[in-house]
C-alpha cells in the first residue's frame, strides 16, 4: 500500500481557548499562495468555542488536522506536540491570534531551498491591534550571522531582545529535531533559538510578513500567576525561577552540542553574558523574588527608574 507523500511545509498552531482570533488565524494560513502544507492545531482542552471552529475548518480543508489533548499539558509541551504530530521537510509555530502575508510561505520556502547553512527563514514583523490594524510596532532585524562562527551565533541569540519575528519564522526539521524544544518555563523559546543558532544561520526574508497581534490576553501581558499557568498547569504553584531555569537550559544546550561547538567557547560568551550588570541584576531580582515578591516590585520599580535617568541623561546634547 502506498503511504501517502509528506508536504514540504507543516504547520503547528498551538492554542488554548482562541475562539477570538483562531479564525482569522486559519484564514491567513489557508490563503497562501503556496499550497504544499499541512496545518496541526494541536488544542490544549479549550474550554471555549475553539473545537467548533477548528473541527469546521478541518471538515471543510484536507489540509488541517485538529487534535484535541484531553487535558492542559501547559504551553511548552502543546508546542512541542504540534511539531511531534507533523511530518513536513520545513516546520513553523503558528501562534493562534496572528497573521501572515500571503506569500510568506512561498518566500521563506525559497529562502531555505536556496541555502542548506540556513535553519530558520524569518519574516519581517509588523504589530497589529485586536481589530487588525497596523500599530507603530516593528521588530527589530537580527545582524546578519552569514560569517558568524556557531558560538558567536549562540552569544548573539543568548542576549538578543524578544525574536517573535525568529520564533514563528520557517524552521528546518531535522535541525528542530536535534533540540531540547520547548521546556516548561517561560522564556524556553530564547534559549531554544540560541540552540537553532548552534546548528546554523538565521535567514531574513522581508517580503515575508507575520502581523504578530497585541491584545490584553497575549502571555506576554499576562499577571504573572496567570502566565506561570499558562506555560505549566501543573508546577504553577511553585516558585518560578524562570530565569534561572533558562540559565541552566543554556549551560545544558552548551554541554549538549560540544562537538559542533567548543564547549570553552560557548561557556565564556555564557560567563560573559552573565557579568552583565543588568543581566546580574535581574537573577538577583528573581532570588529576592522567591523570599518576599513585594520587596522584589519595589527594587525592580526603583531599578526601572534609575535606568530611565540614566537614558535620558546619555541622550542630552551637550552644554
């Protein structure tokens, strides 16, 4: 019996009671204009109208697959299923309340067919509001990594700001596959990218646009009771740490890919990152945090404070 042929593109949304703007989502999806892909949503137990509108979807389109967890697995692990349930040569995370231009497949396809050192082709992003209109908001394009060494890569990644353009850009499987993926702390997405960049280059593909939607229930703005939920029903009682969690994911990721890259190497950009002052700052934040949570918005409220002045004095003209 003949097994049916893979696409060249899977696509994973992850979502968790989306019923606002899951459809718009699809819709941008199943309107690119290249047609060689699977969509996986994988749902993790919505308790809204998500089902309906996936399942309606699913029934009207070969090419989405909804499977429905019986329970919350957290956000990480639903992420990490999307990709497991997925069988496409090139992979990419759709989050369930944005956006893509119409040939953004087309061209980030293009982009890693034309180069085998590229493991991610990502977009241009733009900010949009609940409604879909544009907002002033564009991510910033990382260096170029074309003549970057693995290590030098993996310092970019480590201390580069938010990479949602990275994130859901288009991923090449069979690197994604030799990652840690997602783990269950928030913020496992950055020390996942540093990891990508371990095993090659980041590509940026302009024409190729996501409209990443900012809305009062995106994780980013979530209270941080909520986001901790989020990311891991089951440990969300517990105390976070999740910045030093990600501390040891790097360490771990460093030690794991030692033969691609000297592991002296990456743990003197990691040591370095760390004497960073803001960077040292902000563990020590998290460690006050675990003792009393009060204490540790009031340092971090002066800390912000302080960093303002500091801003704004370096950008007074002169005498």
């Amino acid at each position: 019996m003949e097994h049916p042929k893979s696409p060249q593109v899977s696509l994973g949304m992850p979502v968790y009671n989306g019923e606002n703007f899951v459809s718009e989502a699809i819709r941008s999806i199943l309107e690119q204009d290249f047609d060689d892909f699977e969509l996986v949503i994988t749902d993790n137990a919505s308790t809204d109208r998500t089902a309906d509108i996936c399942l309606e979807f699913a029934r009207r389109d070969k090419r989405v697959r909804y499977v429905r967890n019986a329970r919350n697995l957290g956000a990480g692990a639903n992420f990490n299923r999307a990709f497991q349930l997925s069988t496409g040569e090139y992979f990419k995370w759709c989050a369930h309340d944005d956006l893509l231009s119409s040939g953004f497949l087309t061209d980030c396809v293009c982009a890693l067919d034309a180069n085998a050192r590229h493991v991610i082709a990502y977009p241009r992003l733009l900010g949009i509001d609940e409604t879909g209109q544009l907002t002033s908001y564009v991510e910033r394009v990382l260096p170029d990594m074309g003549g970057s060494s693995p290590a030098a890569r993996f310092r970019l990644m480590v201390a580069a700001p938010g990479c949602d353009a990275a994130m859901f850009g288009l991923w090449r499987r069979d690197s994604l596959a030799k990652t840690t993926l997602h783990e269950s702390y928030y913020g496992s997405d950055r020390a996942l990218l540093a990891e990508m960049a371990l095993l090659g280059t980041f590509v940026h593909v302009p024409n190729a646009i996501l409209y990443n939607r900012d809305h009062p229930r995106r994780s980013v703005r979530l209270p941080n009771s909520e986001r901790l939920a989020w990311q891991d029903p089951v440990g969300c009682s517990a105390k976070p740490f999740e910045f030093s969690r990600r501390i040891r994911h790097l360490f771990a990721i460093a030690y794991r890919h030692r033969r691609t890259a000297p592991l002296g190497r990456t743990l003197f950009h990691l040591i370095a990152w760390l004497s960073d002052p803001l960077v040292f700052a902000r563990l020590c934040l998290e460690a006050v945090g675990a003792v009393s949570p009060r204490l540790r918005e009031k340092l971090r409220g002066a800390g912000l404070v302080a960093l303002k002045r500091i801003y704004v004095g370096s950008n007074r003209s002169p005498g």
